[in-house]
C-alpha cells in the first residue's frame, strides 16, 4: 500500500478508454480510490489497467476518487486492485457500494512530512549556531558530513521516502508525473552534493519538506470537495421505521420497498420518498429543494426522503426505493457532473500535455546547455534545471479548475439547485439574456378567482352558490377556480331547488337548469347572444360604468372573465386569474440589476400576457407562441448572446434543449423535469435565479483567476530561472505551495455564496 495523497497533472490524462474490448457485456466493478486525485494520478492508474487482461473498460474519476472498471464476464476485481494497488494507489472498497472518500489516507504522509520538517528545523538552527555546535561527524568519501548534514539527511529520507517510491512505480509504467520530477531532482541535489564541493543539503531537504506540504494541501483541497458531496449522501437515513405484520420494524432503507408504510416521528428525518397518508406535520424541504421555511404536509402531500419533520407524526407510503429517491438522483447527478469539463479544463488538459515536456525539455538544455557552449559552472547550471524540473509539474494549474466546479456543484445542490454539469455552471456564468415561460415559472400555474363583481342586487353568496351549482360538473380548471373559491366562500352549499339539464358549450360556457330556470355560465359572448345588454351602464364599486367597459378592464389586467346569469339577469362576473408568483417581481429585478435582459415567452393572448409583464417587469414580451415559435424566439435571442431559458421541464422541453442553458422549475421528484434541463431548481423558487446567477459568475471569475493566475506565476519562474539566482526553497514555496493555497483558498469561497 502507498502513503501517495495526491499529485499534479502533466499530461492530457483520457480518464475514459476502452481496454481489449470484444464488444461482450462483462463484469461492472466500482472501486473507491481516495488517492486519485487529479488526472495524472487518472493516467498513471490507467496506465497500470492497460496491462491488465481482464479490463475491457475503465471510467477514472478523479473529481470523486473512483474507478469505474469493466472486466470479462465472470472474471472479479482481484487483478484490478492488484494493478491499482501496484501503481501506488490504495484501493478502499469494491463490490459497487457508493462509499464516502475519508482523510485517513493523509495521516502517514502527514506523520512523515511533520518529522521531516522536525529534523530540517533542527538542521536550521544547527547552522544559525556555527560550528560549535554544528561538529564534523564524518567524511564519506571527499564530502563532510556535520550535525547539521546529518539532519538534513534525515529530514530528506523520511519525508523523501514516499515520494521516490512513487517516483519509481511512475518510471515503471511511464508516467511523466510530479513525483517522478520531484524524485530527479532530489537526487540530483544529492548527486550534485557527493560529486562536486557544493554541499545542496538544504536544498534537497527542501525539496522534500515543501513538495510533501504541497501535496497535503491539494489532497486537503479535493477532499474537502469531495465532503460536500459526502454531507449529501449523509442527508438520508440509514433505517426506516416501516409497518409490517402489525408492528413496527427498523429496518435497512435498502430493504424497504414501494407502497409499505413507514412511520417518521417529529424531529425525525423521512427516510425514502413518499405520499403522506396519515399525520400532519411541518417538514424542513431545506436539504432537498433549497427551501428556507419548514412547508405543511398533510395526508395527500408528497414528502422526500432526506427532509425533517418539524412537529409532528407522519405515516408515509413510500413511492420510490432507496436508491431512486429524489435526493439520490441528486447526488447521483451532482457526482456525475463534477466529471464533465468545462471549456477552461479542456484547455487545462490539452495545456499540461505539451507544458511539461516543455518545461523538461528546457530544464536539461538549462542543465547542459550553457556549460558545453559557453563553459559556465556545471554546478550552478545543474541547480537551474533542478529548479525547472520543479516547475514543470503544473500543480496548482491543473487543480485550479476542477477543485472550483466541484464547490460550485455542491454548493449549489446544498441550496437546491441541481447544476448538471461544470460546463452548465461555466455557462451560466455568461448569460446575457434569461427567457421565461409564464405559466407555472412567473405565474403559480394555478388559476384563482381574483375578482367577484354582483349585479341587479344580487350578494356575493348568492352568486357564488350559483356559480357553483352552475359549473360544478364541468372538468375546465376556469370551473374549478370558481367552485373551489365558492366551496369556500359559500360552505358547499349550492343554489337551491334541483339541478338538471347540463350542457356545456362549446369554446362558450356551461347551461344547467336550477329550480327550473335556465342559468348560464360563460363568456361575454354568450351573454350577448342571449340578447343581454352588456352596454348598459350599472353602478360598479362604487362607479357608474357599462358592463361591458367592466369586462374590458378585468380584461386589461390579464384576467378571464365568466358571466353568471339567465337569458333575461346578468346576476355578476368573475374574474379568474392565474396568480403571479410573490418573489416573481424581486427575482425580475435582481436580474437585471446584475445586468441580464429578461424576456416572458407565453403562448397566452396578447392582453394577458402585456398585464403579466407589466406587473413583474420584465424587459420584453412575446405572446401567442406555438412551442416552436418559442423555439424561434430563442434562437432570435440568441443572436444577441448567450440565452438560458426558465420553464417547468416538460412543456418547454424544446425552448430548454434550444437554450444555452435550460432551467426546470419545481424538478424536485420529476424524473422529465431533471433530465429536459441542464440546470433544475428543485422548488418552484423563482428567486433562486439570482443566486444561481451569481454564483456561476463568480465561479467563471474564479476559475478564471485560478488558471491564468497560477499559469501566469509559472511562467514567470520559468522564464526567471535561466536569468536570476533564485533559491530552490523559494521556488517551491512561491510555485507550488503557495499558488495551491491561493486556488484552494479562491476555490472555497464559492461555498459562502448564500440564495439568502
């Protein structure tokens, strides 16, 4: 087993490639692999199973720490680990259990990296005392050694020890990684050290103090991604407390199946998703949709596995298993998006292909260049291109953007915003324009009686009973508006007498008999077929105004309005509206004070649409669109820059596959929800936008600021070093440990962003 913790890219690593494949369905092997972390330790790892017989194919995920490893039918993992383990990667789990990545395989380089950097301090202030204490020891061959030496030595075997060895298992299946650059140039401090007067005892002890820090600190860096997606995997329970043959029994999640009943006490989490069938009780949706008030559950309403009762006894049945609730998807989903690259790590990758063998490349001519032509000291040159063998790992480059994607993913999953990918978070970092469906994205998607205007005398009770008796058999969500809002206004009761004689009326209304007298419910123009004189004018709220002028100015402000009478009675109106969401107006605004244009896309009528529009206030407006106008509208959009389009994942599933990024609204426990999008918001919370807005902006800044950044102070050095005389400690410091702090530390802040 190896004490590797981490190491950096040099080379364009294809953590996907396929081994001696004969096309057979074989053996699917996950295996947990902590130590993975970064594409070259992905290369060297693939580089070990090219040599494996049994491997038909390998997905490497550094991000997570995983190996997905097809083998022949019938054949086991043993040969695999066997192979990864031989590369110096310890192999944590197998059987295709999803495992949480833990810190302990830092522990031992941690533990020797501290001793090392003990016995270097001890050599520092040997020197700083002088030779009084600082005593000749002995003389192998014609080099001295001294108390001081001697530390040095030890600080160079304990904490170079791991990173020779890795060094060589690197030389061994020909990966030109850091660890084999790191081990030619201790060595070569060490050989420059035996053969020549120039004592580079300090600088090799540096070498292996610093490298080792830095390696700590990019293993920290990944794994503390990787917890993010830990917490996720903690938000479900391990047990359920499930009815079975008339008693209670904590069992396994994974042994509970669909349609059983499972009992959740307050303050308890939901184990799996389900319908509530008895019980009410607040739920805490916080750690699935994002949510951050507790929403009521009652029989009849959906719950998620991973959600907290507040105050009070649920009995849920269950609708999906352990691992395809909603909450599972999500990890499931994050997990794989973590492994698709943004443009920026595309470049990264093709990048530290041709940087390194650059780098090395230069290194030796530095090393022997300037002596053989121009008979320089060899010595002072060999430093040089030690110094550049240093450099040439691009270490904090490589890291730079994936350690970002990964915080920005989670982040975003942990406020209930599903990010499907850091090519989906790099692009909604560019977006100029946001497109949103109306129905169900700006508005509730509900229609609501808004308005109950009474006429001739009429109450409103009387009107309402009406009403209801009137369009209680019709199945059009207009009728269900109004019966809903008259079931609560007027107790249930309905008009009095018999109800006989339905008919509804086509693209008009609805006739029902009521104690023998013919009632209408339906549009203005039926009423004016009926020979009722809408022109009159009435006392309206208190104003003298035609019917018809009252109808036109319910009309105006995007409203449906039905009339409710007989052929010889308008007794009123009702205006029914689908309701504009709450936050829809601030989430508007938000947008475009962070500079975005905002565009409503409706298939609804002009009138209506311009009404909605108004009152949350977006920028522009387009009505009356079939589902491949909004397509078009897209496209037109598109030719100003980039467009992310907001519906509800099913209906706009073309506009949302058209977008540059397509955003589902209320996805949570909608399979076609998640999948028609790239992003999904797993609430209906429209005012996530500007978080997630913002959060993919400063993610694309920080990503930005991380790989030219630490590009930039390579490059630097790289050019410095021919030039200048810079010691090898600060080399390391400012190149290595330094830049990987910085983009660690730039990295993490993407975890403070709050939707608050």
């Amino acid at each position: 087993m190896s004490d590797r913790a981490s190491c950096c890219s040099q080379t364009d690593c294809d953590a996907t490639s396929p081994v001696a494949s004969d096309g057979a369905t074989g053996e699917r092997h996950r295996l947990s692999v902590p130590q993975m972390d970064c594409p070259s330790c992905a290369e060297t790892v693939g580089r070990s199973l090219e040599g494996v017989s049994v491997v038909e194919s390998y997905d490497l995920q550094p991000t997570t720490g995983t190996a997905m490893v097809e083998t022949t039918a019938g054949d086991t993992a043993a040969p695999v680990v066997e192979a990864i383990e031989n590369a110096g990667y310890e192999v944590m789990s197998d059987g295709g259990e999803e495992t949480t990545p833990t810190p302990l395989h830092r522990r031992p380089r941690a533990i020797k990296t501290g001793v090392s950097a003990l016995f270097a301090t001890i050599a520092l202030v040997v020197t700083v005392l002088g030779p009084s204490v600082d005593l000749l020891l002995l003389t192998v061959g014609q080099t001295p050694i001294s108390v001081a030496d001697l530390f040095f030595l030890g600080a160079v075997a304990v904490g170079g020890e791991v990173i020779l060895t890795q060094g060589y298992r690197s030389l061994r299946v020909g990966s030109l990684d850091m660890d084999l650059l790191m081990s030619s140039a201790i060595l070569g401090a060490l050989a420059i050290t035996a053969l020549t007067t120039r004592e580079l005892y300090f600088e090799a002890a540096s070498l292996a103090v610093l490298f080792n820090v830095a390696e700590l600190l990019e293993s920290y860096s990944v794994g503390r991604a990787r917890r993010s997606l830990s917490e996720l995997l903690e938000l479900s329970p391990e047990t359920a407390i499930v009815a079975r043959d008339g008693t209670e029994q904590e069992v396994p999640v994974e042994q509970v199946t669909v349609g059983e009943t499972v009992h959740v006490e307050p303050g308890e989490k939901i184990p799996l998703d389900g319908v509530v069938i008895d019980g009410e009780s607040a739920v805490d949706q916080s750690p699935v949709t994002g949510e951050s008030v507790p929403v009521e559950k009652a029989s009849g309403d959906t719950v998620y596995a991973g959600t907290v009762t507040t105050d009070g006894f649920l009995s849920i049945e269950t609708t999906a298993e352990s691992n395809d609730t909603t909450i599972a998807r999500v990890i499931d989903l994050v997990a794989s998006a973590q492994e698709r690259q943004t443009d920026h790590e595309q470049f990264v990758d093709r990048f530290a292909g041709y940087y390194t063998p650059v780098v090395v490349a230069f290194a030796l001519i530095i090393s022997v260049g300037p002596p053989l032509v121009f008979g320089l000291g060899w010595v002072e040159w060999l430093i040089r291109g030690i110094e550049l063998l240093v450099i040439a790992c691009p270490c904090a480059f490589v890291i730079s953007t994936p350690v970002t994607v990964v915080s920005g993913l989670t982040s975003a999953a942990n406020e209930g915003v599903l990010i499907k990918g850091g090519d989906h978070l790099e692009a909604m970092g560019a977006i100029d324009t946001v497109a949103f469906d109306k129905t169900g994205t700006l508005t509730r998607g509900d229609l609501a009686v808004t308005d109950v205007v009474t006429l001739n005398g009429h109450s409103e009770a009387s009107l309402l009973r009406c009403a209801r008796s009137v369009e209680r058999r019709s199945e059009h969500p207009i009728a269900t508006a109004i019966t809903d809002r008259a079931t609560d206004e007027a107790s249930g009761t309905t008009h009095g007498g018999g109800i006989d004689g339905f008919e509804a009326l086509t693209g008009q209304g609805v006739r029902a008999e009521l104690g023998g007298v013919t009632h209408y419910a339906g549009s203005p123009a039926l009423f004016d077929e009926l020979g009722v004189d809408l022109d009159r004018s009435v006392p309206v709220a208190g104003v003298t105004q035609s019917i018809t002028e009252r109808i036109e100015s319910l009309q105006d402000e995007g409203k449906t309005v039905v009339l409710i009478g007989t052929d010889e009675e308008l007794e009123g109106l009702i205006a029914v509206a689908d309701t504009v969401r709450q936050s829809a107006r601030d989430t508007i605004g938000a947008l475009s004070k962070q500079g975005l244009t905002t565009v409503m896309l409706t298939g609804d009528n002009e009138r209506t649409a311009r009404a909605v529009a108004e009152s949350v206030g977006v920028d522009e407006y387009r009505a009356e669109l079939l589902p491949e106008e909004k397509v078009a509208a897209i496209e037109r959009l598109g030719e100003n820059g980039a467009v992310a389009m907001v519906g509800d994942g099913i209906n706009d599933a073309p506009a949302l596959a058209t977008a540059d990024v397509g955003i589902a609204m209320g996805a949570a426990g909608s399979d076609t929800a998640i999948e028609a999008a790239d992003i999904a918001l797993l609430s209906d919370a429209i005012d996530r936008l500007p978080y997630l807005t913002r959060l993919s902006q400063r993610a694309t800044g920080a990503i930005r600021q991380n790989v030219f950044g630490s590009l930039a102070v390579k490059g630097a050095l790289a050019l410095l070093i021919p030039i200048f005389i810079i010691p090898v400690y600060l080399v390391i410091l400012i190149g290595d440990v330094g830049m990987t702090l910085l983009v660690t530390a730039n990295a993490l802040r993407l975890g403070r962003i709050s939707a608050m």
